[in-house]
C-alpha cells in the first residue's frame, strides 16, 4: 500500500490510498494514530482507478511526500486489460447440405459436360459453367478431392485455365465460381498448378499469388472472385451487386492485412494487373 505524509508546522498528517476491484479506499489521520477509513465504490474497476490516481495527484500538489516502504512508489494495481475484441467471422459461402450419391452423380456429368464443351463458343461454356455451378451447389462445400466421382474431372478442369489456347481453355471467372461452391482446399491446390505455368494466363497468376500475399486462403478465395468476376457480361453480376459484395467483404481483408502490418493500398499496389486491363479495373474499384 502506497502512504504519503504531510509533516509542516503543526501539521503531521498521512493519507495512504488503496484500490480493491471496483472500490477505492483510503485511511487518511494524524501520524501515529489508526486514523480513519473510507470507501467508494464505483461502477468499474476503471472508474476506481481513475479517481485513484486523480486523488494521488491531488495530495502530491498539496505538498504530501510519498514514504512507501522501500522508499520507491509502488504503481497503483493494474487493472485487467481489456478482452480483445470478437474477430467477425466470414458468412458460409455455401448452405450446409449433405451430398447425396445422386447429387454427387448429378455434379460429375455436369463437370464431364463442361469439360466437353472447352474451346466451344463463350456462351455454349457459360451455359455449362452455370449448370456445373449449381450441381456443385448441392454438395455443401465438399473437397473434390475426396469423392472419385470428382476428383478427376474437376482436377482436370482447372488445369484447362492454363491449357493452352488451342485446347480449349476454361475461364478464370468460371472456374473461380466453381471453386466458391466447394471446401476452400480445393482452390489451394487450383492455385498450386496456376503458379506451375506463370505466363499461361496473367490473371490466374496473379489471383494465386495474392493467395500467399493474404495468406488466409478463405479471404483469398473469395477476393479472387472478385476480382475475376466482369460485371456488364450477360448472366454476371451488376456493378452494384459486385460493390455490395466488396463492401462486406472489405472489412476482413482489411483486419487481415492489418494483422500482418500490411494494409489494403499497399496491397493492391503489389498485384500485378499490368497485362490484364480488366483485372487493373477492378483493383481500382477496392479502393473507391
């Protein structure tokens, strides 16, 4: 306990104050008698200790000298810091359902369908891309990787965004609309076989990079939709609708830059969107 005196003329007085939870104490007389004692409770702890330490500095200035024991002031207790606030967790991006072996047939001949139709007319691939996505749906956020139904078919898929041209290509937008429809697993290892052909397609490139950048792979999923998706195209969402999504989508990319030093301009600055107008486009609008 800190004790302070005042010791002048015919003045011997003491003061020693005390802070017990929420309730400020002090025991305040004459020197060398019990003196008295007085409590007041507050609200909080944090309420007793701000009129702790405005009490103490009000002693100082009247002129009392601290003589606690061992001749150095003891720090008024330390309050218990603050719970740290409850991290916003990111809505499903899928509904809970449990696959069934019909739905699960129903995705693999929608995949094979899509497969078939690369390096078809755009909107014969969109059309399929659409049906896939919506099998896919049904699953409830499964891994490809676990059901051999799958596994095959959706692995080679992804390998069509960096086939070559002439092989018939899938889009970047619609492979990432497929991967937003299963486990997050699924475009790590999509991510992984981009990254091994670089210079195939800039934009998948730059989608898996920003992956590691993030460094939150659910985060970077979903930032890559985003930023491949081309508002304006028939069936593709609205300016509107992208912003929307972006707007709830921004503070969780932001409180994870943040947690690693970073933050959402420089982060932006560090994609590479020189080889794909669109791409610039869009990481234009994350700052607007």
């Amino acid at each position: 306990m800190r004790r302070f005196e005042f010791v002048e003329g015919s003045s011997s007085k003491f003061w020693e104050p005390e802070l017990k939870g929420n309730t400020f104490i002090v025991t305040f007389g004459r020197i060398g008698t019990a003196g008295q004692r007085r409590e007041k409770a507050f609200a909080d702890e944090a309420g007793a200790r701000k009129e702790y330490e405005k009490k103490v500095a009000e002693k100082l200035r009247e002129g009392y000298l601290e003589v606690t024991e061992g001749g150095a002031a003891e720090a008024a207790p330390a309050s218990a810091p603050p719970p740290a606030p409850k991290k916003a967790e990111l809505p499903r991006r899928v509904p809970a359902v449990t696959p069934t072996s019909e739905s699960l047939k129903a995705a693999a001949e929608a995949l094979a369908a899509l497969r078939a139709r690369l390096g078809w007319r755009s909107w014969e691939v969109t059309s399929r891309a659409r049906r896939a996505k919506r099998a896919l749906r049904a699953l409830g956020g499964v891994d490809p990787a676990a059901h051999s139904e799958l596994a095959g078919t959706f692995t080679a898929l992804m390998e069509r965004v960096v086939a070559p041209k002439k092989d018939g290509r899938l889009p970047l937008r619609h492979a990432l609309a497929l991967l937003g429809e299963l486990d997050v697993a699924a475009f790590t290892r999509a991510a992984e076989v981009w990254l091994a052909v670089p210079d195939a397609v800039p934009a998948a490139t730059t989608v898996a990079r920003q992956a590691s950048a993030l460094g939150q792979p659910e985060l970077a999923l979903r930032m890559g939709m985003l930023l491949a998706e081309r508002p304006g195209l028939a069936g593709a969402p609205s300016e509107e609708g992208w912003s929307k999504r972006w707007t709830r989508l921004r503070p969780h990319v932001e409180e994870q830059l943040s947690s690693s030093g970073g933050s959402l301009a420089t982060w932006a600055q560090s994609v590479d969107a020189s080889k794909d107008a669109h791409l610039a486009s869009r990481l234009a609008r994350l700052e607007a």
